[in-house]
C-alpha cells in the first residue's frame, strides 16, 4: 500500500481513586512530606486496589481514547501494551485488554522496555500506519507499581504510582501528526541500578519472596545522573534529527520521574520550565503510564493549542531512551 502519514487520534487515561498522599507514608516509612517533595517533586499518588489488575487499567484508559478517537473498538487492528507489571507471565496483558474492550480484530502484544515502553509502543504504531498496512492501532501505557514497592524502603517507596494512559494512531488526518522518533538503548550498566527481578528466568521461583526480588529495586544515585544526562540528549537528538531547533518547541512533555530531573534538563536545554510539563506532584512515577497520562493532564488544562511542535521524551530502566516530535 502507499505510504502515509499517522496521527494520535485519541487519547484516555485512568487512575485508579484510592491516592496514597506523603502524609500518609509519614506513618509506614521513616521519611517526610519535605524530603520526599524536596528531592523528588512529589506530593501524593495513586494506588490501585488488590483488585485491580494492569489489564483493568489499561483497559478504561483504551475505551477513553477509542471514545476520543470517535472509532469503535472492532476498528482496532493492533493493541500494544507497554508495562513492567503484567497481569502475569503469559498470556500478554495486551489480549486481556483486547477481551475487554471487544476488539476482536486486533492483534495483540506487549512491550516491556520500562518508563520508555509508551515511546517504544507509539514508534511500533507509527510504522504499521504510515506503511499502510493498518487503519487504527492501539498502544497502552499501563503500570500497577504499588504491588511491586517495598512500603519499608524509604528509597523507593515514595517515587511510584498506578496509572494507565492510551492513545489511538491511526492514518484519518485527524488528530496530533507523528513527525518522527528517536530510540536507544544501553544495556552495559549493571541491571541492578534499576530492577524488578521478578519471576524471570534467572530467578527460581521459591527464591523470589525469600530475597525479596519480587520488589524493585534501585540505585538512586546512578539512575539520577543517567537520568539528568539522558533527557535533555534525546529531545535534542530528535529535535535536531528532523530539522527543528529548541525554538521551535511549544511543549515537552517528558516522563515524570523527578521533578530535579525535568528542572536540570529545562536548564540545559536553555528553555523555560513553564515549557516542560509537569505532573508528578500528582501522579508520582508511573513509569510506561507517564506519559500518556500526562498527555491527558496536558490537554485538560489547555496546555495543548493546535499546530503546536511537541516532544514527548521517556527513558527508564534497560536502560532504554526514547523521544517522539508530534505537531498537535
């Protein structure tokens, strides 16, 4: 088929109710409303409940953006679902939404590539759309972290939330225009600085609660100078890749790991905080879900104006990296 262009033609979010503020970890860690909003920027986050499985999250975030992409889910031809915290193994948590939603002539697949796996989904999207082989396809971030946080480790505790963001690319001409993307990858640091062993295959299972490597881990120091070095590059890699300057950007809407993070990139980037959106006094780290959700959050409060040159910028454990130029 001929090649085309692809557009985000509708974006949703959802979050589950139970919010989880510092205060209230005031009670189950030793830490601080101070010395969490001090160091990290965030003020509260929410919690899903023990019902609440990846899938159900991911799913009332896809009906959102199928509602906002004004298609029927039957339209859906792919469902990519990106997150660090599947409803299980196998199957994928993608066929589950699929289920859900009864979009009976998707494929579907997940993605694991951590708090850049929305950017990674996105970029998978773009090229089945703009190839011509597809009409809608739907990519999910989707996280339930809080089922994976050690609540006694101060570290990492504070820094996660639940949450699933969605967006619907399709090839109509309506909606935000996919310019173009950058990826990367770095897999020579040590796993360790960032990691949820989990039930992987380098774990025996009866091992897992007895080490407690079914939570996440990390290390702070390194992911922060990683962090702070990463996100100003690829904005500028992918803004530079396809002949646009930093003047030329409206808004960049980066993953919300560290409000020191977007501020240290705001800085080197020599662009005005107000241009960087940030959410994560709200919403904490979401990881796959940050983005999309902050999206969302973005349009609500009237952050987003037609023909305005986007950058929306991920990067996480992997370590992975990821940016995507969108005009709106």
């Amino acid at each position: 088929m001929e090649n085309t262009n692809s557009y985000i033609s509708g974006i949703g979010s959802y979050l589950p109710s139970q919010i989880l503020t510092n205060k209230d970890l005031e009670k189950m860690v030793d830490t601080t409303d101070e010395w969490i909003v001090t160091r990290t920027g965030i003020k509260k986050r929410h919690i899903s409940t023990k019902e609440e499985a990846t899938s159900d999250l991911a799913t009332k975030a896809s009906l959102l953006a199928i509602e906002d992409a004004k298609i029927s889910s039957e339209e859906i031809e792919m469902i990519i679902v990106a997150t660090s915290t599947p409803d299980m193994m196998l199957p994928s948590t993608a066929t589950r939404v699929q289920k859900n939603i009864g979009a009976k002539n998707a494929s579907a697949f997940d993605i694991s590539a951590a708090c850049s796996g929305f950017i990674y989904g996105l970029s998978v999207a773009h090229q089945f759309i703009i190839n011509g082989t597809m009409k809608n396809v739907l990519v999910v971030g989707a996280e339930t972290l809080s089922k994976y946080v050690d609540w006694s480790d101060r570290n990492t505790s504070v820094l996660f939330g639940d949450g699933a963001g969605a967006a619907v690319v399709s090839r109509n001409n309506i909606g935000s225009k996919i310019i173009g993307f950058h990826l990367g990858a770095n897999g020579n640091p040590p796993r360790e600085w960032l990691m949820l062993a989990g039930s992987g295959s380098v774990n025996k299972a009866e091992n897992i609660l007895e080490e407690k490597k079914n939570f996440i881990t990390m290390n702070g120091k390194e992911i922060f100078k990683f962090s702070v070095n990463i996100l100003p590059s690829i904005i500028t890699t992918v803004i530079k890749k396809y002949g646009l300057t930093i003047e030329d950007i409206d808004l960049v809407i980066p993953h919300q790991a560290n409000r020191r993070i977007i501020e240290a990139a705001a800085e080197r980037l020599n662009m005005p905080i107000q241009k960087l959106y940030i959410n994560i006094d709200r919403r904490a780290n979401t990881s796959a879900a940050s983005i999309p959700i902050a999206m969302v959050d973005a349009r609500r409060e009237n952050m987003l104006n037609k023909e305005d040159i986007i950058v929306l910028a991920g990067f996480g454990a992997g370590l992975t990296w990821g940016s995507m130029l969108i005009q709106y």
